[in-house]
C-alpha cells in the first residue's frame, strides 16, 4: 500500500480530532463532572461557612467545564469537514491500496471495520449537530436529550476501535506489514524483510 499524501494528512488530521473529542469527554465524565464538582463545592463551601444550593453548585460547576466543552463542539466542526473529506478521497484519491477481493479474510474484516467507523463518525457528527442545533432544527429539548444519549452510546464504537487500531496496526507493522506505520507517515512502501 502507499498513501498519498492528501490520504496521509487526513488520517493524522482525523486521528488528532478524534483523540481530542475523546480527551473531551474523558474530561466531562471524570475531572469535569458537573455533578460530582457541584457535590465538592457545597462540601467545600458549606466547610468555610458559605451555603449554597446543589443547583448553584452545578451552575458554577457546569461554568468551569464550559471552554472545555467549546473545544468539543469546535472539533465536532472539525470532525464533519475531515468526514466530508473522505468521502472526496474515496472517489478522488490515488492511494495505491490492494483491491478488496485480492484480500485475506482478517483484512476484508479490517477494511470493513474501517467502514462501520467511518459510518459511526459520520452519525456522530450528524447527532452532535443535531444536539447543538436541536432549536434551530425546531426539536424539543427532549428528543434532542434521545438523541444524546445515542450519540453517548454509539460514541462506545470510537472508544473500543481506537485502542484495537493502534495495537492491530503495530501488530502489523511488527509481524507481515513490515513497515506500515513510517508509510502512513513518510508515504514511502518499505520493503518486506
């Protein structure tokens, strides 16, 4: 295989984006937690002599977490201009890549994977908008609540294929594909040993 280099540039691009997207919601669900700082801050204040209700404390709490939560949104732009440009590479890009029937079976079922994500960022960009927009798109505060926690759920597919990629392809590089990862980034086909 040889990748272009637009090819090489999306994929690094792609997986900065998706990394960060997941280093956001890392952050949301643990150290950012709403409800776990709001229960902190009326413990904390509540022991220096300052009183306040648990819904000031989630206010203030959701108030601390919100530029954090402005870089997820900017990168779910990201996420849908680099999924738009994929699908311009399909049809437009001359990566040298082996036809799917000259396949073994474990990589048509890596190659098919690679799909069921490109499908699965491309529902997640569509249900974040769709969240963000949820008033615009003229949706009720409860179905666009329906739709984020589908998009929470199917966003388990990213969080399993990450960590299976990384290790697939230096499983790869280090057993037949000699090589795979410095070609993802220099583009050069290295010779098998």
């Amino acid at each position: 295989m040889k990748y272009t280099l637009n090819f090489r540039i999306w994929h690094w691009l792609n997986a900065a984006v998706i990394l960060g997207l997941l280093g956001t919601v890392f952050l949301r669900k643990t150290f950012l937690s709403y409800k776990t700082n709001a229960e902190i801050l009326v413990s904390k204040l509540s022991d220096i002599g300052v009183d306040i209700t648990i819904e000031q404390a989630k206010t203030i709490a959701k108030a601390i977490r919100a530029g954090m939560w402005e870089w997820h949104i900017i990168l779910g732009y990201a996420l849908a201009f680099l999924i738009l440009y994929r699908i311009y590479l399909f049809f437009k890009d001359t990566s040298k890549v082996e036809s799917f029937s000259s396949l073994t079976l474990h990589k048509k079922a890596v190659k098919i994977s690679y799909y069921v994500v490109y499908a699965t960022l491309l529902f997640m960009a569509l249900s974040g908008f769709a969240i963000y927009f949820y008033e615009a798109l003229g949706m009720s505060k409860e179905f666009a609540g329906s739709i984020k926690d589908i998009h929470e759920l199917v966003f388990n597919i990213i969080m399993i294929f990450v960590p299976l990629h990384i290790a697939g392809v230096v499983v790869a590089d280090v057993k037949e594909e000699h090589g795979i990862i410095s070609t993802m980034i220099n583009g050069k086909i290295k010779d098998n040993f």
